[in-house]
C-alpha cells in the first residue's frame, strides 16, 4: 500500500481535476508490467482550527496562539496557503470576509484587528503566516506602533489562498474556545522578560521561549538569563538548552555558558558595549523549549531569577539583577487538560434476547486525522488510555457491562474516530473537532456510522449510532461467507476451536445458531463492511529457541501460504540492547515472491515508537532486494528489548516459504555506533509451515476431466519426511489410483488427478472418495466426476 498524503506534497493536483491512477511494476531486466488503478476527482476542503484558548492578559503581555491547518491548493502553484489571525469585538463570526469588513479602518464596525500586523490594520506591516511555517505565534500586544485596546475580544485564525485576503471566499475560519480580555498595562517595560509570557497549553505541548533584553537606553557588557523551571515541564535538551539568537553582541560576542544546573536553566553571553534594544522594543538574546509534562493542570510559573540573572551596565560596579534594580517579567503558563470523548458502544447479540445485556469489551480504539488510515501515535493518548500494551500499533480500550467508552488525555485537533470488536466489524465517526479543555459526548446524529466500500461514512448504525454491527468471525473487518465458514468450523462448546472467542457473538461460552443468525443477517453490501483496517502487531515475546543473535519472522496465525495468495510478515529481533538505528536487507526473486508493497508507514516496523522525539526511516527498492532503513532522533533515547524491525507484505508465487528470504541480513548500531550483523534464523522458515493436518475439498467438484485436492501435513508431526498416502477410491471402496506414496515433510500441498487409473485408463463417471493418510491421522473427501 501506498499513501499520498496531501498535506505534505508539494505538488498537489487543482481542485476539481479528474487524475488516472496507475502502478507501474519493473525489474532490473527492464520487464515493465503497468495496471490501471482508476480515476480520482481531487477536491481540497480547506480547514483551521485555532487550538489554544486564551487567559486573561494585560496590554503589553506577549500572548502565544496556537493552530492546525491545512489547505494545500491555493491556486498560485506553491500548495503554501496564506493565515491571519485577527481579534474581533464581535463573536461567531464565520467567514474571512466579514472579519475583513470589519478591520480598523475598513468602513464597516471598525471592531476587528489583525493580530499579526504590526498595527493592528490590513494595510500595516504583516508578518506572513504560511502554511508551512510553524503552527504557533507569539503575539506582544504593545509594540512601537500598536497597542491592544483594553476589552474583550474573540479570537480568530482563517486561511485563504490570498496573500492579500482580498479574495477570500475559499478561505476558513476558526474561532477561539474562549474569549480574550485585555486590561490596561502594568508598570514599564522590563529590563528582562519571557516572550511569549501569556499562553494556555496541555500535556505533551512544545513551547519556545525567547529571552528578550532592553537596558533602558544604556549600554551593557554582558548578559545573565537564570530562569526557574516550575515541576510540571520539562526542558528539551538539558545539556545545553538555549540557541543563540544571534541579535545582541552578534560581532565578537562570546557565549559564556549554556547549561541547566538542577530546575534552572541558564545563557550568558558578553561582548562589546552596546545599547540593547528599547523600551518599546526588547530584542531577543537566546531561546529555549520546555514540553509540558502529563497529568499536569493549573497555572506554573517559569520565573527570571533576582539573584542569578544579570545585565552588567557600562561604568557600574555591580551587575544590575532583580534585587538592585532590575525590572522582570515572566511567563504564566495555564495548563489545562487534553480533550475528553465519551460515547456508548454496544455490540449487536449482546442484549436479550441474544445476549445477558453485557456489552463489555476490549475494543480497538484508532483515532485517525480526516482521509488517513493511520493512527495517530501521540505517547500521551496512547499511555492515558491504552488497557492492553501486548498489542503495537493499536489503543485497546475496555469497555464497561453498559458499553460506556472514555477517551482522555486526546491532543487538540480534528479526527475520525473508528472503533473496532473483535467479533463485530467496526464503526467510525464523521470529522470531531475537540480542543484542550473540552468534552465530547457521542450521542444520537453524532454517534457511530457505518463504512462504504471507500470507508468513508454511511448510515447511522443502530440505537442511535451506538451498537456495532456482528458477525466478524475471520477478523478481516468485513461480514461474508468467510465468516459463516469460521462460525460452523467453530460450532459447539470447545472452546478450544480455532477462532472460537471470534465466532462466539453473543458472548454465551457456545458457538450456535444464535451466533450464525446475527452473522449472516448482516451479509450484505450496505451493512457488512467496516472502516479501513490497520495494521495489528503482537508485542513478540521471545520464546524458547529464539536465540537473540538472529534475526525471526512472526506472522499472523491464520496465514496460508500457497501460490497467489499474499502474507504479512514481522521482522524482529529477540532482544536489542542500546539500539539508536539498524538496517535490513530483505531480498526477493520474481519467481518466489513479491513485495506488495514497499512503501515508508508499511516497511518500517514500530521499533522506535516509544521514542518521543521520533525517528527517521526510509524503505527502497533497488533491484531484487528490499532496503529498509531506520535511525532514532535525538541522544537521549534508545530501545532495549525485542524489536520489530520491518513489516513486509508479499504475494507468493509458489507455495511455502520463499527460500530466497533466508539470504535477509540486519546491522543494528548502538548509540556509540558500534554495529552488530545478524543473519536470519535457520529456525525462522517454520512460519510458513500449516499448524493443523487438513485434507482440503477438491476444486473443481464436480469436474472432468481432472481435478485438484489440497491438504496440509503440520509441524506438529515433526521435521523429519514420514510416509504420506493419498488414495483415490471407487463407490465400492476398491482403490482405482495412489496419487502419493511416499515420504513428505511438513508443508502445503496440491494433489491433481487426470481422472485415470493406476494403468493409465479414464474411469467411468460417478462418484469417487480421497482418503490421506499421514503419520498414523487419516482423513477423507469425496467428490463427482461427470461426463
């Protein structure tokens, strides 16, 4: 699979441009095979969401807002659109043109300013905001020129392809969660102060400060920042925090220190005599991040220390600090929790007269942004909410007995939320927005729809958009005769069976005709299709004879492997110890197997996820070989323990195991780049040996002349080839032809009789018997020959 993801191409197709899709597929023999996908007519549906509230402020206080947007065409070429933020008198506003009308200036109620010019106007200097800037603003509400007004004001973000914002019919606005007041400034500006010094943020959030100077006209030899770091946030990169600026003793200036010493971080830098900025304009001396750590709320301060920060002035003998004159100001940060949703999930079989009313269940939780079919990896949701840390790559969730789901801790943002049962296909929502501070509570028209064959939204699922629809028994998201085939192989009490847990709807410890009913009601085009599927892997526990100095494959259980079909394989490693990066080699020949796929989000495996920082990752195809490549970002963090290194699909070509797989290599490195070369385990081939003996029917049946007869020997019987027998047997039990007699080993197989006898005769039509026998099990079939 592949995904085009929009927000990120910088050459995006114009709205209402009908394209053609096509996989091109070639070898190093320059063989090309080209299929034809079909077409797309690309829309853009441009969207901002202003995310952060704003507290209550004082002209003068440096406020800092915060969005997430997305427009891509702007219809100049560049896919970079244009953002204004303005503070509006008047609240519930929804279009960029009446904000406009109504600017300073303008003619109309003369109520509304543009927040990032530098005087409040249209027509004054505009710092450009682009999509592809950074996503968060500093906003210092008294400058040279401008300002603010005292009062109280909504705040608002919109988008539009207009630099200018002249045409801005296309565009689109947000609006703050909360109001803005401004009262009248306080005191002078200080010598040292936080920019931004007014904010509201959550869990996870990454602020950046700068420390802004001014010496009140006089001129200075060196300055000290010492600032206090509150509990609740958490410096990045302690060792050393600040980055030069650059704007005050920027020639022959020397940075003295750069450090953290317990909570309080620190930046002095010296040089020549200067006058440092002014008191309607300090400049900027060095700038650090915090992020604000989980489970934090309430209002911290990140403090200028009185004794530690200093501004040596010219011709004084004494540095100029809080306790002999030197004025501070710092930053207020209002924590605030992350989002909250609640909704009720029931599962259909659950309530009578099916079920005991029990709707409680583990569900896959994917929360999703708008057209993405992966999940969002925020390590602040997943660790809130997440019931089950045996499953990667999935939140999994446990409901109560009523079905009550609580989401927490969601960072701020719009999303899909799709909820999947293991036994019911799944259910998504359309497009939530939800913001720090608030609460969304999933009810009636904005509860849980059903999926097209797109996955996108359909009709509302039952009792309000609350109950899941049953019969998902194969797992694979969609309700078919597959699953009427798992419930049947399932049938009765013993547990035991495979996929019993998945066949048992209604929960009852019995796999019956309850179960089949609720199943086969919903095979249908309009009800029995879920939401796209993703991607599940096990946490893979090491199991005996799993040495750590080789490299294994784990697959999904239920996985056939035969000629023509496709499996998904897990390239791990045991145990890592200090792992910073690795590569993996995986080769491949045309007439084995093929990668389906070698695209970036499916290749690389989720090895460094509990990185909060990241990591880079890339997948080529050169040749006949797959090339996938992964590195951790940033010092601090490395992985030890097992590690999912790749996740690789193929379709196979021949059955079994494709040989040409045991030539994949590893080389980890370590965070002191030492590197370690593995190979793949001898052992590793027996995942794609069957686990149960299963004589399959023969296709075609009824036939003529000739037919084929499947069956599968396991790895339970042994590694070792033992005497395997397949008779062909007349009505009245006479053996008319033995197509195998001889020793086989563990693996698939595929029988085929030409209709003759052992002397080389074609038979009479009518009705004939299989019968396999293998290391002492036996098992029969029969089929019809036909003239």
């Amino acid at each position: 699979m592949y995904v085009w993801d929009l927000r990120t191409s910088t050459n995006a197709p114009v709205t209402g441009t009908r394209i053609w899709t096509y996989a091109v597929l070639s070898d190093a023999s320059d063989n090309v095979a080209v299929e034809l996908g079909g077409s797309l007519l690309i829309t853009h549906s441009p969207h901002i969401l202003l995310e952060t509230g704003a507290p209550e402020i004082n002209q003068g206080d440096i406020l800092r807002l915060q969005w997430d947007d997305y427009m891509v065409d702007d219809a100049s070429g560049t896919d970079d659109a244009y953002i204004r933020l303005y503070a509006s008198a008047t609240a519930g506003r929804t279009t960029v043109a009446s904000l406009e009308a109504d600017l300073i200036g303008a003619g109309g109620l003369e109520n509304t300013y543009v927040i990032n010019s530098d005087d409040g106007t249209a027509t004054g200097t505009i710092t450009s905001i682009r999509e592809d800037s950074s996503n968060a603003f500093s906003w210092d509400t008294s400058t040279t020129f401008f300002s603010m007004p005292e009062g109280t004001y909504s705040i608002y973000a919109a988008i539009g392809a207009d630099a200018t914002f002249v045409d801005n019919t296309a565009g689109e606005v947000s609006e703050g969660p909360n109001t803005l007041t401004v009262k009248s400034a306080t005191g002078t500006t200080p010598h040292m102060l936080m920019g931004p010094n007014r904010m509201r943020a959550s869990a996870g959030d990454t602020l950046t400060f700068e420390v802004l100077v001014q010496t009140d006209g006089e001129t200075a030899t060196a300055v000290t920042a010492a600032l206090n770091l509150p509990d609740g946030v958490s410096v990045v990169n302690s060792t050393s925090p600040f980055t030069d600026l650059g704007l005050i003793y920027s020639i022959g200036g020397t940075v003295l220190e750069d450090t953290t010493i317990g909570t309080q971080v620190r930046f002095s830098k010296t040089g020549t005599a200067q006058t440092i900025g002014s008191t309607a304009t300090p400049v900027g001396l060095a700038s650090f991040q915090v992020v604000v750590d989980a489970g934090a709320t309430g209002t911290v301060v990140i403090g200028v220390d009185d004794t530690e920060a200093a501004i040596s002035i010219s011709g004084r003998s004494v540095p100029l600090r809080g306790t002999t004159g030197m004025s501070t100001k710092s930053a207020r940060i209002q924590r605030v929790a992350r989002g909250r949703l609640t909704a009720t999930v029931m599962l259909e079989g659950r309530a009578p007269p099916l079920g005991n009313g029990d709707h409680e269940s583990l569900l896959d939780i994917h929360l999703r942004i708008p057209g993405s079919t992966m999940d969002i990896t925020d390590t602040y949701f997943i660790a809130a909410n997440d019931d089950r840390s045996a499953s990667s790559d999935t939140v999994e969730v446990l409901t109560t007995e009523s079905g009550a789901l609580t989401l927490v801790s969601i960072p701020a943002g719009r999303y899909v939320l799709t909820v999947k049962d293991s036994s019911h296909i799944s259910g998504r929502t359309d497009t939530l927005t939800i913001r720090d501070g608030e609460s969304i509570f999933l009810t009636s028209a904005d509860g849980l729809f059903s999926s097209d064959v797109r996955g996108d939204a359909s009709f509302l699922l039952d009792q309000n958009g609350r109950m899941l629809k049953g019969g998902d028994a194969s797992g694979d998201n969609e309700i078919d005769e597959d699953d009427v085939n798992v419930i049947d192989a399932a049938w009765g009490t013993d547990n035991s069976k495979t996929r019993f847990a998945y066949a048992d709807l209604n929960n009852d410890n019995r796999v019956g005709v309850e179960d089949l009913a609720a199943a086969i009601s919903n095979i249908s085009n309009a009800t029995g299709l879920g939401a796209p599927p993703v991607y599940k892997s096990l946490v893979l526990p090491q199991q005996a004879g799993q040495t750590p100095d080789r490299v294994w494959i784990h697959t999904p259980p239920e996985q056939e492997w035969l000629a023509g079909r496709t499996v998904d394989l897990t390239f791990w490693v045991p145990e890592v110890e200090d792992l910073a990066a690795y590569e993996l080699v995986v080769p491949f020949d045309p007439m084995q197997a093929e990668p389906v796929s070698d695209d970036n989000d499916l290749g690389v495996g989720d090895a460094f996820r509990s990185n909060p920082l990241g990591a880079f990752s890339r997948v080529s195809r050169q040749g006949d070989r797959l090339e996938l490549a992964s590195a951790r970002r940033g010092q601090v963090w490395s992985l030890t323990g097992p590690a999912a290194l790749a996740r690789v699909r193929l379709r196979l070509f021949q059955d079994g195991f494709p040989q040409v797989l045991t030539g994949t290599t590893v080389r980890l490195l370590s965070t002191e780049y030492a590197t370690r070369d593995l190979d793949l385990a001898q052992d590793a081939t027996d995942v794609a040996l069957p686990t149960e003996f299963v004589l399959g029917p023969n296709y075609p049946n009824p036939f003529n002349p000739s037919t084929t007869i499947p069956f599968r020997i396991p790895a339970a019987f042994g590694r070792q080839d033992f005497p395997v027998r397949l008779d062909i047997f007349n009505s009245l039990g006479q053996r008319v032809r033995s197509l195998i007699d001889g020793p086989r080993s563990a693996g698939y197989y595929r029988a085929h009789w030409d209709g003759r006898d052992d002397s080389g005769h074609a038979i009479s039509s009518g009705l004939y018997f299989f019968r396999l026998t293998a290391a002492e099990r036996t098992a029969t079939g029969k089929m019809l020959l036909v003239e």
